[in-house]
C-alpha cells in the first residue's frame, strides 16, 4: 500500500501536468479568413450558450435565396460585462455584421476575441451595438 506522502506527491505531480490540458481552449488558426467581410440580413434569434454566444442570421444570397448565416461571439459572461443579454436583439430586427468568415465558404462568422475590428450594426439606425477592438498593448 502506497503511504500518504506518496500519494500527495502523486496527486500533484498529476494536477501539475494534467492542468493546463483541463484550461486549453480551442484554437482558430486556419478555421477563418484573414479579412473582414459584412454581411446584412435579419436576426432570427441570439442564443446566450456556452462556449460562445451565437446570433443566426438570414441572409439572402445573390440569388434572394435565404442563407441562415452564424455569427459568433465571445462567452456569455464577456457578453454581459459589455452590457449585452440574451433580449437585446429581437427576432426580426435587421443587422449588418463584419467578421471573419469561415475559410471553407461555410455560413459562419467569427465576432470573438482575435476577429479586431469586427462589428454588429442595427442597420435601420446605423448604431453599432458590439465592436471587438484588439487589445492594448
């Protein structure tokens, strides 16, 4: 039988190498395009889930078909410390997006932390609600 001693320096060997694994996130090299592009359409809802806050989209395509496009956020909780909830955006309202798209033409696009100069505009009024700026360095 192993004595207590061991077992605690095993335990924290353990948490020591297996940690940063449990932390890692997701990485998005090669997922997405380097340039911004805008998109235009109508919300059809905005869900407030983790890992990332998701808006859908419809948008019409060149030929006026719709595309229901995704555009996503940072995580819920950065969401709220910038003022945004799960209401402030009604189905129907009309939204013009600029982030990154998805590399392999995919209707998604990226609005999240590394997406600089990304931003969602109420169309109608031309108010820009969310803006991901880069960080101060």
């Amino acid at each position: 039988m192993l004595r207590p001693t061991l077992l605690a320096i095993i335990a924290a060997l353990f948490t020591v190498l297996v940690s940063p694994l449990a932390s890692a996130h997701h990485g998005t090299a090669g997922r997405y395009e380097d340039n911004l592009m805008e998109i235009s359409g109508t919300v059809i809802n905005l869900m407030f889930i983790n890992p990332h806050a998701l808006l859908a989209v419809e948008v019409e395509d060149e030929n006026g078909n719709p595309v229901r496009w995704m555009a996503e956020f940072n995580n819920p909780p950065l969401m709220a410390q910038e003022g945004w909830h799960k209401d402030i955006l009604k189905p129907g309202d009309r939204v013009t997006i600029i982030g990154l798209p998805m590399k392999n033409g995919a209707p998604s696009i990226r609005l999240s932390r590394g997406a600089d100069g990304a931003k969602v505009i109420m169309t109608d009024t031309g108010e820009v609600i969310f803006t991901e700026e880069p960080p101060n360095r």
